[in-house]
C-alpha cells in the first residue's frame, strides 16, 4: 500500500525530524549511514 502524503526520501526525512525528539532522532540517524559494525 503505497503512502500518497510523500513523493520523495527527503519529505519522510523532515516528517520524521519533525515528529521526534532530539534524542530519538540522534538514534535514528547515528549509525544510519554507515555500514561499520562491532566486528570492525
């Protein structure tokens, strides 16, 4: 089912910065870009 309210990543990106808490946030994007792991 698709989700009409975002054409775009960037649109879910600033709804989901708006919707979370500073700290939260921080967690969802800390190791989001990154595929370094504890092995590493």
């Amino acid at each position: 089912m698709e989700d009409a309210r975002f054409k775009t990543l960037h649109e879910i990106i600033l709804e989901a910065r708006q919707n979370l808490d500073a700290e939260n946030w921080d967690y969802l994007i800390g190791g989001s870009d990154t595929e370094t792991t504890l092995r590493h």
